[in-house]
C-alpha cells in the first residue's frame, strides 16, 4: 500500500479507535469522508505551525458529527493536537469535542454541528477573503488571497439556510468557493431517496456552480484531480463525491452505521482489513514521518507571505491597522462625538452612527435581508457588493435571514471585517440558531433589528413582534441593547464595538423624543434616567420606546404629588453584571413598587420586580391597525401606566 | 375591453383604493398580480358562498402583502366580504388586515406576510389532500380531491423554507400542486439580479417539478392556458408569471411602487387609463353581475360534493367520523388506559402514547426531521409517506425542519388529519417562526422535542438546549409541556389532544423514574408532586427531569428535619390559567423561600418567585462531556441543590 492511501486508511482507524475509547460518536460518516479530507489538506495552503494564519485556505466541515476523523487529520497534519487528545474524544474538557468548535481546537475554522451552517459560514469567509482582496490588496501585496473549502452532507443540502447562502454564493460568483459534497446517499434514517429525489447536479448548475463529479469518491487521486480543476474555474464549484458511508465496514452502505459505535473488536477487524495497527491508536512510524513533511509543505508560501506582511505594514500603516489593529479606540472617538438633540426613530439614529463609523474605518461590511434601507442598515456613498463590484462594502444578501446570519458568522472567523446583519426584529425568528453560533462561538457580529414592535402598526401580527427581545436575550453571551432614544443609541453603539461577542441592536421604527438625561449611563445596562423629586414612592421600568412613555407618565403623576422614579434598561443583561451596589443604587432591593412596561411579553423584567411588582405587558399576538390604536387596545399607555402606579401605591 | 378584463382592472382599481384609503399598503405587486389571481379564482373549485367547504380548492397567496388585491379578488368572487370591509383596510378589528389572516377573512385559506411560510403550507395541503385521498377515498366516494395553488413571489422563492418544502414537493411528485410565481425580477430594495442570478426554471426541474412559463403574465388567458396544462401534469408544476410590478402605474418595472401609496390622484388616472371609475371603491354594474355568475360557476360541484358526503357518512360512519369529528372522546378513552410503572425516558413514553393513539385513530400523519427514530415520534406499522406510497402515515421530512413547522400547519389548515412534527429540542430555532405560525392561526399542530437538555451530553453546546424551553414559553398561544416522567407525558396527551392551539412537549432522551404522585394533576400546569411531611420551611420548583432531582433533595433534607415541597410544573402556562386559589395551594403567595432548579436558563420561574427565592440554572452554553458530568460542572444536582435550601431557609 502507498504511503498517502496508509495516512487516509489511519485517520480512519484513528476516528474508530476515539469512538470506541468514547463508546459515541458517528463512524459511518468518518470511514467514508477520509479520502476527501486528505485531499484537501495535502492540498490546502495552511500552515498548522500557525493555525490561525490569516492567510491561510479556509476550510469547513459542515457535517460536524464527522468530527472523529477531523480531529484525526488534524492530528496528523501536525495541528497542536496530540494522540492523548484524541484518546479524551468527547470527554468534558477535551480539546476533541463532540462536534468541532472553533476556540477549543487547533485547525478548526467554524463550530459546527447543526447542518447547514457550515456552508453559510464558509461562504461568508469566501466572501470577506473576495471583499478584503478587492479593498485591500495592492499591486505589490496581496495580503488575502486563498481558497474555501467546505465539506457537507446530504443534510447540509436538504437545510433552508444552504440553499440561501449557496444560491448568495452563485449570484455573487464566488469562485474561491469550493464545495464538497460527501455524496453516499443515506441519511440518519434511511435511504436517500426517501426524502430527496432531487438531480443535485443540476440544481447547483442553475445556482451558478461549477460541478464536478468524483464516481470513484474512494480515490482520493480523483479528488485531488477535481480540486485542481475547480480552481481553475471562473465560478464556484462543487464537487459531487460519491463516497461509501461505512467503507470498509460490515455496515457500508446502510444507515445503521451513521450514529452506532463499532467495539473494540469490529474496529480492530476493520483495522486489519486496512492493514493498518489494530492496536488503539498505534500510528506506524512511516505515515508519521510523511505527515511531519506534508505538515511543512507550504512552510515557504507562510514565510514568502509574513514577509509581504510586514512590507504591507510598512507601506500602508492605515490598510494595515484596519485589517489587524482592534480599532476600538477611533471608533469610540467618532461615537463621542456623536450626540442627538432633535427626535428621531433609532433605526435613523443607528443609521447615522453606522455611518459614521463606516467613514472613520474602511473595513465595515454588511447588509440587510432585503430591507437595510428601511432597517437603515445601509453604508451610504460605500457600494453593493457584486461579482463586478467586489469592493463594495454593502452586502445585498436578498430575502434570505438565516444565510445572512450564517454569513455574517463566516466573515467574523475570516477575520480583519467589522460585520453586522440586519432585517426587521420579527424575522430574527428565521435567523435564530446562527444568531447563537454567533454567541456560541464569540463572533463580534452586530444584528441590527429594527421594527421592534407592536408600534409599527398596520402590517400586523406577521409583523409584530411581541417575545422577541425577551427571547433573544434569553441567549447566553448575546448583549441585547434596546436604547431608549437616539442618544441611548450612541451608546449602544459604544458597547457593541468593544463587545468580544455579538450584540444585537433593537431599535423602533418611529420617531422617539430625546430624552433628558439619557446618555452614556446606559453603558451600566440600566439607570436612573428621570429622577424622583424627593421621595420615591415607586419606580417605573422600561426599555426602547416604553421609556419615554414612563416619563411622561413620572411627569402626570407628579401632577398629583406622586413622586416616582424612571428606570431606563437597555441591556437587561449587563445590568446584571454590575456591582450589587450599582444594582441597589438604580434598582433598591427594598422596593416593592415597580410597574414595568414593555409594548411586547415583557418576560426579561420580573426578574427585577418582587412578588408586588407588576408588568404592563402584551400576553397575545398583535394586531393589524394603527401603532397607537394598538398600544391602547392593550392598555399600554400614559394613562395606564398613571392608574397602576396609583393602585400600586395605595 | 372585454368584461374579464374590467374584471381584472377593477381587482387593480379596488386594491389601489384600499392603499390609498389605508395611506399604506403594497401597490405594485397588487397591479402585477391581478391577472393571475383572477385566473386562478376563476379557474379553481370554490363556492364562496360556503367558504370553508372540504373538498374547494386551497389558494394561498405566500407574498401576503398583496392582502390588498386578493382582498379586491375575494370582494368580487363573492365571499362574506362588503365594499365597506375594504374601506377598512389595514384598520383595527377590520376583516381586512395588512396581511391576510385565516381566521379573520372568508375566504383566506392561510395567515401569510412572513415570506416563504405560504408555500411550505401549500405544500402541506397538498400532502394532507394526497394522503386523505389515498386512506379516506373510497371507489364509489371521493370525498377528497381538489388541487392547491399557492402564489409566490421572488422573496418567497429566496427563503430556505421554500426551497425544503418544494424539493419535498418534488420528492413526494405532489402532481396537484400549483404554484404560480410572479416574477417581476423586482425586489423590494432592487432588481432582482442583485441578489439572485439563479435559473428558476433549471432550479425547479432538478426539484422534479414540470415548468411552464407564461411571457405574457399580464394576459390573464395565457395563466389560464397554462393552469389547465399544469392540471394534466403528472409532477408538481411552476408557473413563471413574467409580470410587471406596479403596471400601468408611472413606476411600474421600479422597486418604488414596492412599498409606498400612490395617492388618491394617481389612482384616479390610473384607473381611467384601466378604463375603470376613478371614483374611489365604485364598481360597474357589469363586473357586479358577471362576477355574480363566476361566484355560483361551482354550485353544481359543491352539491355534487355535499350528496357524496351524505352516502360516505351513511356507508362509512367510522372514516367519516375520524375526518370530520373531533373525536377526543375516543382519543381520552384510550389514554386514560395508559399507565406507566417502570423507569422509561420521556421520549420512549411519548412514542408509546402517540402510537397508542394512532391504533385508536387512523388520521394521524406526521413525522420527524430526519430524526423520527431518534425522538420515538414514529408510527409504527403505518409506513412512510412516499410517491408510491401515499397512505404512509410517517412524513420523512428530511433535514427539514422549518419546512416541517410550515408543512405540517398546512396539513392542519386543510382540515381532517391530525399532525405532528418532531426533531430534537434544540432545532426548535431553526423552525421557530413556523411554529409561531400554528400559535397565531390556531392550528392544534403538536411539536414532540427531545433531547431536551445538557443531559445529552457528548454531542456538545451545539446540540444542547439551554434557552430553549423558556423561549418557547414565550410564544403566546402555544402550549409548552415538559413532563417530569412517563405518566405526567400521558397528562400532556390529554391536554395535547383537547387543545385546539399547538402544544409542545418537551421530553427527555434519558431514562427518568417514575415519580410517587405523578399525573394527571399535572393538566393544572403545576401541582404538588411530594408534600412537605408537617411544617414546609421552602419549596423545590422545577418541570421535567429536574423533579426528581427535587424529590431525591427532598429525601435527603428530610433526614436533617428540613421539611420541604416539591412542585412539578410541566405547564407554566396552563398554571397561571389556574384560579387564584388553586395557585395559591400550590406556590402559597407569602412562601418566600422557594428554589427553582432549572437545567437550562430557567428563566420562566422567576415570575413565580419571590426576590428572597433562588434560580439554580445554567447561565452559559453547554459542554461535550457525559451529562452527569456537565450537571455538576453546572452544579446543577442533588447535593447543591440541598446546600441551597439550607442557605435559604437559615
């Protein structure tokens, strides 16, 4: 058996051998995709002495419960990864996960495991690679340049969120994208052609692709020849691998063998027929010694470009700190200067800020899902990203929510873009689980959704959204910021930019008066933006909109001599992470009167009421007629607001 | 001009006046899709005298911000709406909101607006048609067998829910379905091109559906030829409508007359370059009484229809009775039989139970999103729904899980059939607008979830649910269960089956004791499942697998004299539907002491806990490692569950 065939028939056996030391995992899958992914890392422009090379080719493995043999192949390509890892494969703590993720092991570029998102993300990283290239690469630098590859399944290709961001990925011709397709015609229950009679040649031919099909997808020479041939290709590509799930098995080519450990036994039988170690996790000391080389087979490409590197940083200080530098601080000096005195809804607000910050830093790219110019998510003066137009800094990602999210994930792994995503606040319900891999995988994504709530009025329940807010911030490590005005909305913007992790803006269609007082203290989360005048008989709070509607309602009653305090809480979240004493300050613990109003379910606020407290709140879907018709319709208004204050405190 | 045609032109007129009327509304698409829209309602089996009638063709308009047109089409054909209903267009409490509404509107088969969802919920009625036809028609009694056309647009067909539902579509050569799409290659920020470069007609043929384009969309006999065409077609058929958005307007062909009104005065000249009355919402004498005729064109078929049910009741009570009664009574029977005794995951009780009901009744039809198998929502012995094959009682969704949401509340809107769609807890976000859907329209769709927490353990954070159940509890009109053993799963059927809203059961993939005390208390949405022995100094709050955690915790502070109460409350819900009383016997108001214990971010109990009480919950994403493992990296366990009620009540 040749060297390179004993490598692939290895990270076989070492895919079986981590499932059966884990008694878990998916080896059907792992037998049958090793060809392909030794084809593409022989192949790839990556450097595993430096993983995280800017420069590097991308690659993805969307079927993320083929994780086994990834982390065997990485393994072996040298990656920082050692046979003690694989030994731990699926163990609390390992850096060999039950699915890869992205800040644990070395060599992985996107967390996956729930089909689909993959593609989206290695899109995204296909589409900032194009961006940066265009924007930033000079005549004597080219500081980006590399291929994608992205490894998915028949699930990744039955999911929504694929169609979108391939059909994005055919229209904007991204021909750096390579696809390939682990073609064995059974899913986790059955046969294929159950639930998909679909010609996928064709299909991707009228999306804009480039297909390959590989029959022997046991071969990885014919790989390899494919690869080559698709980056020669003006288009993007995908290959059609028809691979064996199982191969090698008893149970090739049969579902049973997607989810099922092998024991110890059938592995080292498996094994033996590979003519490979039975021993579990025996590595022969020829494929080590030709895996140390193919480890440093582009060591000269990495050395040419870290020198193109520092000539770029030499030669253009200003592209070069936009690309590598964290930015934050020019970023906050161009918000500081930004304040409002005028009313303005805080999709406008945000539009402006957006803007803003566009002109001060060339590397913001983004868009909306066919409503940035209603969402005001648009970088005027600044370009639609096109296949002719590659530099342009807005990105028409069409009606396709989740793909945009997905998106916006790979261009955060890409690195050296500022991205934010942006569509109406009711369809961040399309877009969910990528929002999460955003915060699952701590990418400074900024969502921006405005139309947040029942106040836009006629379009109705489709529309309106009511659980909304409250159930994006139930999402761990996601900063939710719904600022009361448009000066509240500079601060948000203050939060998002340094934010590690995504931050979701939610921001009202109409008009909001500016609001006395309302400033950078919305950096604490929550605070006192109307103070009582002498002694609090309650506190009203709100976030957005409701806020200015708790002033007004502070200002009736103290008409009347009750005297209460406005709580303004933009990020429910951050709030919980000050000081008890900065909590107690804005929120007394002692007070057992506080009415919170919200034009949605209001779930986030009794959290910060006690058991006498109350919400106003919406507890049904909306309905199709004018905002304020609405609001009164459910009792949301001044008037109300003044009646429970008062039966609270009687 | 012929009186067809007027037709038409009056359908443009009348929409533009609702616009105009309302100040709001979508005025191109109404102009460009008039002529097919009057085509197909000329064309379909309805009598919209009795708008609801079993066997009518069903229309769904996907792009529901045409509401204004169909409204106009609706008015015309002679459905229970007056020119008065359409002066009120977009008003609060009108029968003609922005989007249309099933419940609101005769006539409206499918609540649309949020692109996409309209053509997984034609494609669902499409599918219960084929099924009920296969299981229910007899050879002297077709009481069902009707066709379904649905209207599109280019935002639906960019959507993945489309691209899932149609290429199952294909799949399942649903021959009867009808989509007809407008293609104005007009988007609502710009030319189509921009965002899409895709070849439709390509796209569809490898999806298996036959494709016919109309040049001439704006000639309403050519849509009418094309119509009669696709009915001879032995696939599922595309009409391409090549149209004009905002025709005969001065904007026409240009994404301005997307969104914005055009005023009353351009209305008026457009209508008298129609040839119609340019005074608001008149309407001729002729197209009155034509439409008259067209509106009575299927009275024939209806009695046919009706004389055909009569003899299907008389000769087949039993089939009758599971189509057209609601036949909980039977369904109650069958599960008051049920009673578990032995330890037995919640998943496994679920698929027990659910077979259990389908051997009761033979219109069960649902299924699982590729993970059927995995989450026990499997009939067994009742086949799997296939081309060949269509009185499978199994839907093989595939990996499509938004699809499944919007295709199973189609099944539930055509009527007869009881449905079910199942995937694991966390995909929830991938379809949690379609289930947003069944809460707004009413429709009893009933969503099995498993796996339903870091218990899952290896597969990791990517796979594990921790926002989840709360953030299902948001979602007004849907109610969410998650049984603590195998009898409060039985409980859960009960209310399932009597709830004419969706339900959602959360259930585990690990085994669960059966706990003293369990079940039917449970349909209060929260009970006392082990009572304190004399004087309760706190309460153990949780829902789930987490109650027995309570319950062991319970044993064990019992042996130190602390003397608590568990609560299970499966249903949080259905509890705060509870009288104040009752409430009270359960989590008594003055009880400040109580310890809700939460696997995920057990966010819904802070509603139900004093500011002195205490979440244990996790804060953060899951882990890869064993569950138990997880569970005490999280502290979430026996133990600390026992140091928290001693710190509490000290």
């Amino acid at each position: 058996m040749e060297i390179e065939q004993k490598i692939i028939n290895t990270m076989r056996k070492l895919a079986l051998d981590e499932i059966a030391e884990a008694n878990s995992g998916h080896p059907g899958v792992a037998l049958g995709l090793a060809p392909a992914l030794f084809a593409v890392y022989k192949n790839a422009n990556i450097y595993p002495k430096d993983a995280n090379w800017f420069n590097r080719d991308r690659i993805v493995l969307s079927g993320g419960h083929a994780s086994s043999v990834l982390y065997a192949t990485l393994f072996l390509f040298g990656y920082d990864l050692s046979l003690e890892d694989l030994k731990e494969f699926r163990t609390l703590g390992s850096l060999t996960p039950g699915h890869p993720e992205v800040n644990v092991t070395s060599g992985v570029d996107a967390s996956t495991g729930a089909l689909g998102q993959g593609i989206a993300q290695g899109v995204g990283m296909c589409l900032a690679e194009k961006h940066i290239a265009s924007l930033y690469n000079k005549k004597d630098a080219k500081i980006c340049d590399h291929y994608t590859f992205v490894f998915c399944g028949d699930g990744d290709l039955m999911e929504g969120i694929s169609y979108e961001a391939l059909s994005l990925a055919g229209t904007f011709n991204l021909n750096k994208l390579i696809v390939l397709y682990d073609s064995n015609d059974i899913t986790m229950t059955d046969s294929l052609s159950v639930t998909s009679a679909e010609n996928t040649k064709q299909r991707f031919e009228a999306m804009g692709f480039d297909v390959i099909t590989v029959l022997k997808g046991n071969d990885y020479k014919e790989i390899e020849k494919a690869i080559k041939k698709a980056k020669t290709k003006s288009k993007p590509t995908l290959i059609i691998c028809k691979t064996t799930i199982g191969f090698g098995s008893k149970l090739a080519n049969s579902a049973k063998c997607h989810g099922k450990p092998f024991t110890k036994e059938e592995v080292a039988e498996i094994c033996q027929n590979f003519g490979v170690s039975s021993v579990p996790f025996e590595v022969s000391q020829d494929v080590k010694e030709y895996c140390a080389q193919l480890s440093n087979k582009n060591a000269q490409n990495y050395e040419n470009w870290q020198k193109i590197k520092e000539e770029y940083k030499q030669k253009y200080p200003n592209e070069f700190e936009e690309l590598f530098g964290d930015n934050v601080k020019r970023l906050e000096k161009a918000l500081n200067k930004i304040s409002f005195k005028k009313p303005i809804s805080t999709r406008e607000a945000s539009g402006e800020i957006l803007n803003t910050l566009a002109n001060t830093l060339n590397n913001f790219f983004g868009g909306g899902a066919d409503v940035a110019k209603s969402t005001m998510a648009y970088l005027n003066d600044k370009g639609d990203f096109s296949k002719h137009n590659p530099c342009g800094q807005n990105i028409p990602f069409g009606v396709r929510e989740h793909a945009m999210g997905g998106i916006c994930n790979g261009i955060c792994l890409h690195g050296g873009l500022r991205t934010f995503a942006s569509t109406f606040l009711i369809f961040c319900d399309y877009m969910r689980y990528a929002i999460r891999q955003s915060a699952l995988m701590d990418l400074p994504v900024l969502y921006l959704f405005s139309h947040d709530s029942i106040m836009i009025g006629q379009d109705g329940p489709s529309h309106q959204p009511i659980e909304q807010v409250a159930s994006l911030r139930l999402i761990p490590n996601l900063a939710v910021i719904r600022p009361a005005d448009a000066n509240e909305t500079v601060s948000a913007y203050k939060i998002a930019i340094d934010n590690p992790a995504p931050t979701a803006l939610i921001l009202s269609r109409q008009t909001l008066p500016i609001l006395k007082g309302s400033g950078d203290d919305a950096l604490f989360g929550a605070y006192v933006i109307s103070k009582e005048k002498k002694k609090m008989q309650a506190i009203l709070l709100a976030s957005g909109s409701e806020v200015s509607l708790c002033v007004q309602a502070q200002e009736e009653l103290l008409k009347e001599n009750i005297d209460v305090r406005v709580v303004s809480m933009p990020c429910a979240e951050l709030f919980l992470k000050q000081t008890a004493k900065y909590q107690n300050s804005v929120l007394p613990k002692r007070c057992e009167k506080i009415l919170a109003v919200d034009y949605g379910c209001g779930e986030t606020f009794f959290k910060f009421i006690s058991k006498t407290g109350k919400v106003m709140r919406i507890n049904s879907f909306g309905e199709s007629g004018k905002g304020q018709e609405i609001a009164d319709l459910f009792g949301i208004n001044v008037e109300n607001i003044v009646k429970n204050v008062k039966k609270m405190i009687k």
